[in-house]
C-alpha cells in the first residue's frame, strides 16, 4: 500500500487510517507499525499520541459518535416534524455504512468481539444516549397523532436492528444505493406506522426531503477531517430530538 504524504500526520488521518485497516482486517490483525508506515509516520509517533492500540480504537469510537450526535442535533434543527425526523436518522443509520464505512465497522462490528471493561461502558453509555433520539422522535409522533406504536422503546430497537447490522450484507458497490435501500426501509417502517391520505407521493416526498436534509449535515465521516472533538462526547449539543 502506498505511503500517504507528510501532511496526513494529523491525528484525524491516524485515527482515520487505523479505522480503515481495523475495517479491512479486523482489529486483532491490525498493526500500529503498518498504520504508521502508510502514513510515512514511526510508529514511536502514534504510540506518543494515543498510547496502546486500545485508547486508539477508543479515540475512533469517541470521534465516530461524536459525528453521530452531530448529524442527529442537525436533523433536529432542520426538520420540524417527527415522521420527517425518524426517515432522516433511518437514512442517516444507513449511510453512516457508505460514508463513514470505515469507523462504522470498527465501532460495530470489532468491539463486541475483543472489549470489555471501561470501552465497552463507554459505547454502552453512547448507544443508550443514541437510542434514545430515536425513541423520543416516536414518543412525540404518537403523542401528535403522527405514529402509532403501542412500545416506542421496542420500534426504535427494530429500527437499529434493521439498519445497524447492515455492515453484514451492505457493499458501497453493490446493486442499491443507500439511498434506495432508506426509502425501501422508510416505506416498510412507515406503512405500519403512519396513516397518509396522501398516499406514496406524499411520502415519497417527505422521504426525499429527509434525505437530503441529512446530506447536508456537515462533519459526517472521519474524510471530512474532523475527528468530532468540537462536540462533546459527554453530552449532546441540545437535548435529544423530541
């Protein structure tokens, strides 16, 4: 693999080569010698800035969530309406898999398989906080008449286990886009959710505009050269979408 310019010693392009290597071969078969050799870097340089292999995949989590909640306080700011809000974090789930490939698989797939102890309190923690956006954005769509679930807890599970795993089956390559795989699911999680007079156009639409909303969110993958530290990873920017 050919070295990366002198310029990429930043610590985003450190955690952002390790990602991707942790992505392509798996954590255990991830070495700190090779991120630092593609990166024209000693590896003396990436233990001084993030210490043991460990704290580096735990910097990338940090980031990788901090991109998350950023997104989501985004989709909170520029669509007013649950059902809206709910397309916008299915599409945003999704995409995460195309966009930020890389810290996805690292922060789903490796840390179940070699952590625990304090990581693996800390993503507990997160996905908790993550979580419950997506259930406050179904509490307030029944509240208003807009969703019907008797469990908003549960629907916002079945939302995570049918985009999370994702990483299992989704190749940036494949057959559909992301795109047409968020409205496929939006249109599935909908129609047993919402009743439209307005039928497919109508929802169509507000699909659309869920979309493109959270395109337009800035900082969402580790390429944008931001490693998330503006955003606090204790707490979001407001509270969760309601």
């Amino acid at each position: 693999m050919p070295g990366r310019s002198p310029r990429a010693s930043s610590r985003d392009a450190i955690l952002r080569v390790f990602a991707e290597h942790v992505a392509d071969r798996g954590y255990a078969d991830t070495s700190l010698g090779d991120v630092a050799a593609e990166l024209n870097l000693s590896k003396g340089t990436i233990v001084h800035h993030f210490g043991t292999k460990e704290a580096l995949l735990r910097e990338v989590h940090v980031a990788y969530f901090a991109r998350r909640f950023a997104e989501a306080d985004f989709v909170h700011a520029h669509l007013a309406d649950p059902v809206s809000r709910l397309v916008a974090m299915v599409y945003a789930l999704l995409a995460a898999h195309r966009d930020d490939r890389a810290a996805s698989l690292a922060c789903l797939r490796e840390l179940v398989r070699y952590f625990d102890g304090d990581l693996t309190d800390y993503v507990r923690k997160q996905r908790v906080r993550y979580t419950e956006i997506v259930v406050d954005i179904l509490r307030a769509g029944v509240e208003r008449g807009l969703l019907h679930t008797p469990d908003p807890q549960m629907t916002a599970l079945q939302v995570f286990g049918m985009c999370n795993y994702a990483w299992t089956w989704y190749r940036p390559d494949g057959p559909q886009s992301v795109e047409a795989i968020a409205r496929l699911f939006a249109h599935n999680v909908l129609a047993g959710l919402v009743h439209r007079s307005g039928g497919d156009a109508e929802l169509d639409a507000l699909i659309g505009e869920a979309i493109e909303t959270v395109r337009r969110a800035p900082g969402r993958s580790a390429a944008d050269g931001s490693d998330g530290s503006a955003v606090s990873s204790a707490a979001p920017a407001h509270s969760p979408p309601m």
